[in-house]
C-alpha cells in the first residue's frame, strides 16, 4: 500500500517528552483518519503492547504513544515514539 503524502502543517508536533497524557490532535498513518494522540507517561502502563511499525514490543511501564481513530476508538493503537514520528 503507498504511503499517503502528509504536509507538514498537517503532521502533529511530537515533544521528546512532553507531560503525562498530553493530548494532540493528528492522523493514525494506517487508516489515514483523523485521530487523538495520547502520550503514555513511563510507569502508566499496566501490560505489553506491539507497535504496530516495528512489531516489537512496548513494555509495561515504557513511554509511548496511544493512537485513537476519530470515530473508531476499537481500532487504537500503541506506538513508539520514533516509529510513530517516521511513518507520519
């Protein structure tokens, strides 16, 4: 599947390491919808989560991204934050 082209004003403004869940506003780079952007602080998280970018695992406990679809809160996802960063 080809990678849809987002501008860089449409592209959320990701910090290295803003606060416990600062919420953005951007696009989910699978469904190409509009979406919420959570930021999850180190030692929020209870269980594993795979990004689905690297396929690799998100550890209990590590700082990420929760990806949500405007519209289609089933089809969140978690995120690492560099992945995150190149594919959008």
């Amino acid at each position: 599947m080809a990678r849809k082209h987002i501008n860089a004003r449409q592209r959320p403004k990701i910090a290295t390491s803003p606060k416990a869940s600062q919420l953005l506003v951007g696009f989910d780079p699978i469904t190409k919808l509009p979406a919420k952007i959570i930021f999850i602080k180190k030692g929020t998280s209870a269980k594993s989560y795979l990004c689905p970018y690297c396929n690799q695992t998100i550890s209990p406990g590590e700082f990420h991204l929760v990806v949500v679809p405007k519209g289609q809160k089933d089809l969140r996802r978690h995120w690492h934050i560099p992945c995150y960063k190149r594919i959008s």
